[in-house]
C-alpha cells in the first residue's frame, strides 16, 4: 500500500514539474537554429516609421507560422531586430504567414499584399527569405510604369555585372575552347574574398574603405586564382592532349569540390559587406530618367570603366591582339612565333580577374552566399550563347539582353523563384536558329 502511494506522489510531482517547466518540444521552438540549419528567414520592418538615418525600424513581437502542403511546420516570433528565422526539416516549398492579429497598432500590410507568402527553400541555411510590404500606404503603392522603371534599372545593373563574368568566359573559352563549368566559382571567390577582407578591414580601423580595400584585393586573388589554375590542372591537361570533352568533365568536378570546400569554411550562411547591407534607396542617382541607389550608380560606373578598358586592351594592345590571334587559330598562332601558352595563361589571369570583380559587384547587390555563382553559371552561359562563344562583342550584347530579360520577366508573369527561365528559353531558340550566336561565326562551332 505504501509503495503504491509513494508511486502516486511521484507521478503526481513529475507532473508538475512538466506543467511548471513546459515540453521539451515548446522550449526548443524558441532557440534560435544553428547558422547552418535548414530554415527560413523572415525581416519585418516598418517603412511608415523610420529612424533619423532613414532606416525603417524592425518590427518586434509578430507571429509567423510556416507550412507544407497544408501542413504546419514551424513557426517563429520576429525578435528585437525584426528577424525570425524559422527552422524546416527539409528543402522544398513553404507557405508563410503572418498573423496580423500580432502586429503592433498603426502598422497595416499593403492592400493588394496577402498576409501570405510562398519561399522555395533550395539549400541550407537561414537564406532564404519572405517579404511583407508594412506600413506601405496606397499613395505609394507601385503601378506598371513604376514597376517597369524600377525592373528596368535593375536589369540593366545585373546585365553589367554579368557582363563581366561574361567576358572572363569569352577569354578563356576564346583561347582554350573549354567550357568551364567551374567559372561561377569563381565569381563567388571574388564575393567570398570581399567579405572576407571587408570584415578584417572593418575590424581594423579601416571602416570607411573597408569595401574598396577588399573588393581590389578579391580582384588580384581571382587573378591569382586563374593562374594557379591553369599551371596546376589545365596547362598539364592540354600538354597531355586531353580532349574538351574530358576537360569539360573535370570543370564539373572541380565546380563541386570548389563549392563545397567554399561550404565548409563559410557555411551556407548569407552574408552582406559593411556600408551596404542596409542601404535604402532615399539617395539616388538618375540616368535617363532612371534612379539608381549610390551602391547601384558605382556598380554602374565600375562596371562600364572596366569593359570599356578590357575591349580597348583587346584591340589595341599586342597581348590583346595575341589572344585574339590563338583564338582564331592557334595552330597558325604558334607557328607565327607566339607562345600559346603565354597567352592562355594571361587569358586565364584576366578572365578569373573580371569574373572576380563581377563576384564582388555583384555581392554589393546581393548577399554573399557560397552557392551564388552556381545559381549564375547558367546565366553567363546563356548570355555568352546568345552573342557568340568566344567573341568579345557577343559576350556584350548578349549580357544586356539577358541581363534585361532576367529582371524583366517576373513583370511580365514570370515567378521571381524561377526568373532564369526566360534567358534560358532564349539560349534554346537561339541554339536552334542561330547555333553561332549574334555575333557569332559558323566556323567556332564543332
């Protein structure tokens, strides 16, 4: 008898303490997941009330519940900074919404804005990101004209920046003949190296050129990188006669081991350089009734500086001419007295170089992300396709028009999740239409 009342008094005692304490499960929902941790970020701000910077304040306490074919998943509060980050089992589509019986008095969601908002969770990490206009009243509400200006600019930022990734390709490709499918590694080296440098200069005293620090080395270190890479895997690789085919092959696998050796030291985390992570868009810079952002109007400005000066070089300089040379036919080039070696290194050099500086234009834009230039490399061929493999001018005209095509889509219909399907119908039609490219001539092709 005694024993079972002992037994009673312990039940009963475990019991209040689970009341008292609560579930496991209910204290886990409020820790934060670790950075690599698959889940969905969520930043809530309120553009209706901003600090003396101009910078919209966090919107602390709102609940966010996330979902799977109907099903609950997850859910999350945002905290002091106005960020959830909502922790999902696996990758895939998710619903998020918000419960607007929890947002502060005087802050409503735009009227044609549902208190929805459906996130493709691609890779891990807490990078993947739901957006709800707060505090957006209808005089400010976007219409086509708008929404064509703000697209337009945009597009033409991107088609710059892919420009130049473009045209390391086209110097490498022109030389070599590889397609190297290992070229979007190395816009996210340039990104990678950028934020790295940024930090350590920020860190140091050096805050108010931290970025411009950084972004020159990242660019000498993609320089450095597409040498090591030529003398250590290509340049062997074609003195032993290995074929494009089998070439190709080891780009892929070069491309993976690179960007999970890139996953290992950064994590799959998103990442912004200092001075631009926050930036809004109340200082502008207006070209052609476009406005553009101060960090837009430089990626502009650099961007145009340095492809004017690379298609100056090319033509005008004796390396430049030498590279067009063994693009041309580098059997003749060789026999002429060029060192075609020489040349393919100076066009390794170079075209890891610009992709470089496109890897960290292209991070003050974006978030940085190891995964960013494998999101990319379909773009940069698509465009390049589009003008002509190998041909300088192509690599321009092609990354304008699929620069446009890329942020234009989505006003046109087209999911943003899913905005690279227009360049790459393109490059489909123009393979069979036009299998050279614009600018493109038969006899690169085979």
């Amino acid at each position: 008898m005694r024993k079972r009342l002992y037994r009673v008094l312990v039940a009963l005692i475990g019991a209040l303490m689970v009341l008292m304490v609560g579930t496991p499960g209910a204290a886990q929902a409020t820790e934060t997941p670790p950075p690599d941790a698959t889940a969905i970020q969520v930043t809530l701000q309120d553009e209706a009330n901003k600090d003396a910077q101009g910078n919209p304040k966090p919107i602390e306490g709102v609940t966010l519940e996330v979902t799977k074919d109907g099903e609950k998943a997850g859910e999350g509060v945002t905290d002091a900074k106005g960020v959830a980050i909502i922790e999902v089992e696996e990758l895939g589509k998710y619903v998020v919404t918000l419960d607007e019986k929890t947002l502060p008095s005087g802050t409503v969601l735009d009227e044609n804005t549902k208190n929805e908002a459906t996130v493709q969770v691609r890779f891990q990490g807490p990078n993947n990101r739901a957006i709800f206009p707060i505090g957006v009243t209808a005089g400010e509400q976007s219409n086509f004209g708008k929404d064509l200006a703000q697209n337009l600019r945009a597009g033409i930022v991107f088609a710059l920046v892919l420009c130049l990734a473009a045209l390391g390709f086209s110097l490498i490709f022109g030389t070599t003949g590889l397609s190297n499918f290992a070229h979007g590694e190395l816009l996210t080296f340039g990104a990678l190296m950028a934020w790295t440098f940024d930090q350590l200069f920020k860190t140091g005293g050096l805050a108010t050129v931290s970025v411009i620090l950084a972004g020159i080395i990242a660019v000498v270190l993609g320089g450095v990188g597409g040498y090591v890479q030529d003398k250590v895997l290509w340049g062997p690789l074609r003195r032993r006669g290995t074929g494009l085919i089998a070439m190709m092959i080891v780009s892929i696998g070069l491309s993976i081991f690179l960007r999970y050796l890139f996953q290992y030291f950064y994590t799959s985390s998103t990442r912004s350089v200092s001075q631009y992570s926050g930036q809004q868009r109340e200082t502008h810079w207006y070209y052609l009734g476009l406005a553009f952002a101060d960090r837009e109007a430089i990626t502009v400005l650099i961007s145009i500086v340095t492809i004017t000066a690379v298609c100056v070089w090319l033509a005008k300089s004796r390396m430049g001419k030498a590279m067009r040379a063994v693009s041309d036919n580098p059997a003749l080039a060789a026999s002429s007295g060029l060192r075609v070696d020489g040349v393919i290194t100076n066009a390794w050099v170079i075209g890891a170089a610009l992709t470089a500086l496109s890897g960290v234009l292209y991070a003050l834009t974006l978030q940085v992300n190891v995964f960013m230039g494998m999101r990319i490399l379909l773009v940069i061929f698509a465009a390049v396709t589009l003008g002509g493999l190998g041909t300088i001018w192509g690599s321009l005209v092609g990354s304008l028009v699929i620069g446009l095509v890329y942020e234009l889509g989505p006003l046109f219909g087209v999911p943003t999740s899913i905005k690279e399907v227009g360049p790459l119908l393109i490059m489909i039609v123009i393979l069979l239409v036009r299998p050279q490219g614009i600018l493109g001539r038969k006899e690169r092709l085979g």
